[in-house]
C-alpha cells in the first residue's frame, strides 16, 4: 500500500466525486481512477460504489476512512520531530487543546515550560473534544486540556484550573444595577452561549449553572469563539456567560463583568491524559502545571475576585 494510493484514497472519500478529486490533487481523472482500481485490487475490496450520478463510500471504504487520516496525522508528527531535533530540541510534547481554556493562564504556563526546559518542543494542536478524545487514545497528543472530565474509559481527568463564572453585560444594561445578578433576572434576556459542539465542554458546565432555574433560556446565538460573543454583548445584541479570565482578555471597552448571587460558579479546566504510565517529560509537564495553579491560589489577581472586578453602580 503506498502513500499516493493513500492520498487519492482520501480525496475521493472527501469529495466522493472523482472530477473534483482530481482537480484537488492537480492530477488528471484517469491516472486517480487507476490508484483507486489498485488499491482496491490490493485490499481485494470495493471502496467506492460508483453510478452515472454518484459516488458513495462502502462499508470497506467507511472503515478505511476511520484510519487513512492517522497515517497522514502521525508521518506529519514524524517529520515534525525530525525538524525539532535538527533545531535543537530534545524531545517533544503534544498537546491538545479544546473548549477555550484560559489564555491567560496558559500562556503563563507555557512560558514557565521554555523557562524551566527549553530543550522541549511543546506542539499545540486546537481540535474538539471528541478529536481530543480520540487522538489521545490514538496516540496523536500526549496530553490535552479541555473543561469536561466526561472522557471516558482509558483517559484520566484531572481538575487543575478554576477560573470564575460571569455574565458579560453591556454598557448601561438595566441588569447593571445589580452588583451580583439574580440567575431569574439574567434568563429575562437574550443570552449568547458557546457553540455545543466546537466548545463542548464548556457548553456543558455552563448548562448546568442555567438548570438552576426554572425557566428555559431564551439563546438569541451560539459562537464558537469568546472574542465573537464578546462583540455581540458590546453592541447590545445578547448578554453572555463566560469565564473572568476570557471576559478581561476580549478587551471590550463596552462590556461590564458582573458575578451571580449566590456562591459564584467555576468554570473548570481538565487536564486529560492517557491512563498509562507517563514520560519523564510529561510527568514534570504534569507536575509544572500544579506548581503553577498553587503559586496562582497565593497571589490570587484581581479577576479570581468576583467582588473585585465588579463596577460601581450607576
């Protein structure tokens, strides 16, 4: 089985139209229908069935789909070690990240890892939690952080950062009169949430502060991004929920933090990785980021502070 068997294998899987395959690969149609003829001649299976009007993937095609983009994923991976050596690194990590973690924080992180070990590439991959999921068990990341512990069998989760739950209000909202936000009053407005499938984990925690209520929540959009739900609190459209962290970080000039009543909700960040025994590199990776989370609880900033980020009121 060679590659180029492998690469107009995935095209035609993508496109499931051999015309628009063969312009992706910038190759002639005859020469991608012979590829695919061999490796199916070598599996001794149909891949595609083919009709004057369609093409479709088959059960033996559906299931060589599930592996064909790991082969590609991890000879990447490869050359991508190769280049780290030659530039000087060491070794290698893979990190995962999904749900909007802090950037704040991790980037404190990520700086105290080129401190402490700068011989250590530290690769960043941005996928789903799903993708992370698998690609942990897959052995396509090392390590991952994302805001669920709903991982399933195989991968250990562990709680490492807290970061407070707030609503994003536009400037001179009426809600603003409030110092802390009754849940009841907040559900009375549009609200602007996480996209559940790009920021899974998060969309779940956050659904569970709004089951506290008795009233369904009117959602006027779902984002897959804070900085574009951040836009729309700033022009009046929406009010949000997102961590204190995320909400200073947007820079909005236009949107106010404000706390819920009660004990304020966290939104809580995972460190995911696979249940098995880890690298040394990975153990003192693992280790950096609970030395990080206590040096953060003695010198806690003015945003882990509900009551310190609030604004006067009108």
């Amino acid at each position: 089985m060679e590659l180029r068997h492998l690469r107009c294998f995935l095209a035609v899987a993508e496109e499931l139209h051999f015309a628009r395959a063969a312009q992706r690969l910038h190759i002639e149609q005859s020469p991608l229908s012979r590829a695919i003829k061999e490796l199916e001649e070598e599996l001794g299976v149909l891949l595609f069935a083919r009709t004057t009007r369609s093409t479709r993937l088959t059960g033996a095609g559906k299931l060589l789909l599930e592996h064909v983009p790991r082969v590609f994923s991890a000879l990447q991976q490869a050359r991508d070690s190769v280049n780290a050596a030659a530039n000087g690194f060491h070794s290698q990590l893979r990190v995962a990240l999904s749900d909007g973690i802090p950037t704040s924080r991790f980037s404190s992180f990520l700086a105290l890892c080129r401190e402490e070990e700068p011989e250590i590439e530290i690769r960043l991959f941005e996928v789903s939690l799903a993708q992370q999921i698998k690609g942990l068990h897959d052995d396509l990341y090392d390590v991952g952080f994302a805001r669920s512990d709903e991982v399933g069998d195989g991968i250990i989760a562990e709680a490492v950062w807290n970061d407070h739950l707030m609503v994003a209000l536009p400037a001179r909202h009426p809600l603003l009169a409030y110092k802390r936000i009754p849940l009841e009053e907040m559900l009375r407005y549009p609200l602007v949430l996480a996209d559940p499938h790009a920021c899974e984990g998060y969309a779940r925690q956050i659904e569970r502060v709004l089951r506290g209520a008795d009233q369904e929540p009117l959602i006027a959009e779902r984002v897959v991004s804070i900085d574009l739900m951040m836009a729309l609190v700033a022009a009046g459209f929406a009010l949000g929920l997102a961590s204190a962290s995320h909400i200073a970080a947007s820079r909005e000039p236009d949107v106010v933090a404000r706390p819920l009543t009660g004990r304020t909700p966290v939104l809580t960040t995972y460190l995911l990785r696979p249940d098995r025994e880890a690298s040394q590199a990975l153990a003192r990776f693992i280790e950096r980021v609970s030395t990080l989370e206590s040096s953060s609880a003695k010198n806690p900033s003015v945003l882990s502070d509900p009551d310190a980020s609030e604004e006067k009121e009108p």
